[in-house]
C-alpha cells in the first residue's frame, strides 16, 4: 500500500515537474502564454517588466525536466525500472551518482521551500526586483499551493518508494 500510494504521487509529482520544464523551455523560446505579451507575462509570473533570458529558462527547466523523468521513472514497476535504466547499457555508472534519486529529492525540496517562503523572498534570493502586487496576489494563490503540491508529491513519494 505504502509503495502504492509513493508510486502515485511520484507520478504526479513527476508529470507536474516535466510540465513545468516543459512551460519554462516555451517561455524561453518565446511563447507568452497564458497572456497575451511578453510584458504581461513578466509583469505576473516574475513581478518585474523584463523576463529572463532564454538561457535562464533552461537553466530552470533541466533540473525541473530531469527530476520530472527521473521521478515518473521511479514509479514504474520494479521488474520495467530496472530493464530500462540497466547501468551496463549507459555510458556511466549511474548506480555512483544516484542521479535518480538526489534529481527528485533536490528539485522536490527546493519546489517545496518555494512554496513555504513565497514569491517575495524566492524573487529576492535569486537577485529579482521587487515583485508587483499582481504576482503577489498570483503567487499566494496559485504559485504557492503549486509548488508545495508538486515538491511535497516528489518528496514524500520518494521518501514512500525508498527501496
């Protein structure tokens, strides 16, 4: 039941990270959805007039895909997980790295601390402007409850399918 229920939520928690990456590699080749300009963008999902660069999209969006694939990965079953990712068929010892569990965890707990700190303080860490009240607003709302559905389904589904 335990590994069950692990499993489900890394699989949210996995789909939710690979749809995230995949938003943020959008936005940095340019799409503007959900809103209509690149300055409305900015404006609600940053609180700043400028949106970053292409290269800072990626920069966001590879942890984020990775530990998306790495946990949807983990939920497979056992018998398919092993088949698929067999260390003789890589270039790279990754039984050393652990890539497939420390990807997860790392992006789980700093999606999750997101979540608890909030927009404000996250902007200020990472050296942005003060935010505007839209995102504020957006952040309480909707970027908040985001972060910590989709860090806490990665975390506790690690934590539950720990083998």
């Amino acid at each position: 039941m335990k590994t069950t229920v692990g499993k489900s939520l890394l699989t949210i928690g996995g789909a939710g990270l690979i749809g995230l990456g995949a938003l943020h590699l959008a936005w940095g080749a340019g799409l503007n959805w959900p809103y209509r300009s690149r300055t409305e963008l900015a404006s609600k999902v940053i609180g700043a007039t400028d949106f970053p660069s292409p290269l800072a999209c990626g920069v966001v969006a590879a942890p984020l895909l990775t530990a998306g694939v790495y946990s949807v990965a983990g939920a497979m079953p056992d018998s398919q997980y092993d088949d698929a990712t067999a260390t003789e068929d890589l270039p790279i010892d990754r039984s050393h790295l652990g890539l497939d569990t420390l990807a997860p965890l790392l992006v789980g707990t700093a999606l999750f601390a997101r979540g608890v700190m909030g927009g404000k303080l996250a902007c200020k860490i990472v050296g942005l402007p003060e935010p505007n009240a839209q995102f504020l607003d957006l952040d309480r709302r909707v970027y908040q409850p985001l972060c910590l559905g989709i860090g806490g389904s990665v975390l506790l589904g690690k934590i539950l399918t720990r083998r």
